[in-house]
C-alpha cells in the first residue's frame, strides 16, 4: 500500500507495523463504510462536549451502533444520555480509560486545553494512554491544534492497536451547524496524518455526509476559520444590500429572487436567508433563536484576525466584520443567530413587504 510506505519512508512506521497499517486500513481502501460493521479500532468512543452540535453527533454515533462514553461540565446534559442508559464519566480522564477513540466538540481553544491538559485531562496518564486516537472538532486556531497535536504524539499507548508506539490527533472542525448536525449531514475538515484521516472515516461518516482532508495536524482548523470568515463577510453583504433595498422601496422578497438567479446567490441568501419572512425553519423565522451564536463568530473573526496577524496578512473586511459582531455582542445580542445583523446592526425591516411613505418619507409596512 503506497501510503504505508510513504508512512515507512519518513520513519513513522517499522516495516511490521506498516504492515499491521495495511490490513487495518484494507477494509475501508477496497469497500464501503458499513455501520453494522464497526472496526475493532473504532468500537469505544468518548464524547467531551454535549452542547448544541455535540448532542447531535454523539446521538447519531450511539445510533449507528458505537459503545459511546459521554463527559460535560453540565449536569443537565449528562442526564439526557444517562437516562438512556449511556455511561457518564465525572472527568476527561476517565472518558480515555475507557475508550479507543476521543471526540472533543468544545467552545474554546482555552476549554480544548483544560479538558486535554487541565488537572484530570485526557493526557493525565501520559505515560500509557487507552485511546489510539484524539479527534478534535472545535473551532479554535490553527497553532494550538498543532501543539496538541505534536503533545499527545509525544505519549504512550497502553495498548498497540496495529499503530506506532504514539497516540495520534486530527483536527476536525465541521460546517453546517446544528441542523446538519441533528440530521447528521455535517461536513468535516480533516488535518492530520492521512491514514488516520481513513481510519477514522467511518466515524466521520455516522455523524456527516462529508470529509474533506485539508492536509497536515492544524489545516482542518485553518481551513474552518477561512470558511467561517468568508460566511460572516457574505452575510454582512447580503443583509447590507436587503437594508439598502428596503430604504430604496424593493422587497426583500423580490430581492432574494433576484439575488437567487443571478450573480449574488449565496448560501446567506438561499439557505439562510436573515430577513424574517422570507424563509421558514431558519433562525430569522424564530426572533433569531438557535442556530450559530453571534459571539462564536465574533470568536471565530477574532481567530481569523489573530492568525492574519501572525504572517503578517492584511484582512481589512475581517477586522470589520470582527468589530460589526463585537458590537453585537455588546448590546446584547450575543447568544442570538449571526444572521440578526440584518435586524440589529442594519435596522432591517421585520417584515418583507414594505413600501415609500411618500407623506412622511419613512419605510412603512405594508399591512
């Protein structure tokens, strides 16, 4: 197998080990994932991070038949896989001792830290790990990916799982929010070791429809941040251009048709469109509930910025959009969907039909 041997050639893998790698991995070379099916490598997963996405995903692995092990900070989530009969552990440390693989889905770059490093982390028993493998699919920066990465290569296994001697990280982030994440159709950004990347595929593909491999430990993170500025920056200009619309007397209605035919479509305006009305199931059809909270994205601009900073790029909508979600949060807004700066930084109309006052020149809807 050429990737065995590529692994051999850089000193990674001895030739028996690179041939443990070749009958672990020819299963999933040479036919399709199956859930009825699970690897020996795969079958015991622990879960840190039971929010939003992270209920979802760990729920659609325990669905596709994986002994899961669950731990969060929050007694309340705990309970909803506790009372299905699902183990619960107090810390992270004791989630590794009884699993093969790790999933994190944390808020933070500091909370991934804690909960890898920290008193009672994943890495406390450093010397002889149980998981094989640590699949990190927060949202934070490039280079803490990197340093955890080059860490937890630096432990031991307890047990060889037809691997080398160290435990391996990827990082991967997803793309498409809660909805996609309760329908398990998430998409996932991979950096890491590419045979660990297809080892793990059949537990991507329980939780998403999916995997793209960015490259080495800290590209699927990368590749995170430019998507989720390039989404920030496009939902600014779609609800920039709605406001202008409104003020001139044309319809957000009409204007998404126009948007959604022609040169301006986007997933801001044909999937997630931020004028009320307009859309149904998205969050400005619910006073911006749910969704993606406007402090993740400035969270995530804030990352974008700093990692610009690093090599010296200039990112002058980045700075600003990051400056128009601080304001957001500022005023309040925080835990409501990015999506309601159309509502609350642009004073967008809450409903889409509207017309030209022509006795008092104000917008006024049409009732």
């Amino acid at each position: 197998m050429a990737i065995a041997s590529r692994l051999r050639a850089r000193g990674v893998l001895s030739r028996c080990e690179s041939s443990n790698l070749r009958s672990l991995l020819w299963p999933f070379l040479n036919r399709g994932f199956s859930s009825s099916s699970i690897p020996f490598h795969l079958e015991r997963v622990g879960f840190i991070g039971l929010g939003n996405m992270g209920f979802h995903m760990a729920s659609n692995l325990i669905t596709a038949g994986y002994k899961i092990t669950v731990h969060d900070i929050n007694y309340d989530a705990l309970k909803k896989f506790s009372d299905k009969g699902i183990p619960t552990k107090e810390t992270p440390c004791e989630v590794a001792e009884s699993s093969d693989v790790i999933i994190t889905m944390l808020p933070s770059s500091s909370n991934v830290l804690d909960v890898y490093t920290g008193q009672n982390g994943l890495l406390h028993c450093r010397s002889h790990l149980s998981p094989w493998l640590f699949i990190d699919s927060s949202t934070i920066d490039p280079q803490t990916s990197r340093i955890l990465s080059t860490n937890i290569s630096k432990c031991l296994l307890k047990e060889k799982k037809g691997f080398a001697d160290n435990p391996l990280m990827l990082d991967a982030p997803v793309s498409g929010g809660v909805p996609a994440a309760e329908a398990g159709t998430l998409t996932f950004m991979v950096g890491g070791l590419e045979e660990a990347y297809l080892a793990a595929k059949p537990l991507f593909l329980s939780m998403g429809k999916q995997t793209i491999y960015c490259g080495s430990s800290g590209n699927g993170a990368a590749a995170k941040i430019c998507n989720n500025l390039a989404m920030a920056v496009s939902m600014l200009g779609v609800s920039e251009a709605f406001v202008l619309g409104q003020h001139l007397g044309i319809t957000a209605s009409t204007l998404t048709k126009i948007f959604n035919s022609s040169s301006a479509r986007c997933w801001s305006s044909d999937s997630y469109n931020p004028v009320p009305g307009v859309m149904e199931g998205v969050p400005s059809s619910r006073n911006y509930d749910g969704g993606f909270a406007s402090k993740l994205m400035a969270k995530d601009l804030t990352l974008a910025m700093t990692s610009a900073g690093e090599i010296g790029l200039k990112c002058p909508l980045t700075s600003e959009a990051r400056d128009i979600y601080m304001e957001l949060c500022a005023k309040g807004y925080d835990s409501k969907d990015f999506s309601c700066v159309f509502r609350h930084f642009y004073s967008g109309i809450n409903r889409y039909e509207l017309h030209n006052s022509y006795l008092t020149g104000e917008i006024k809807l049409m009732m």
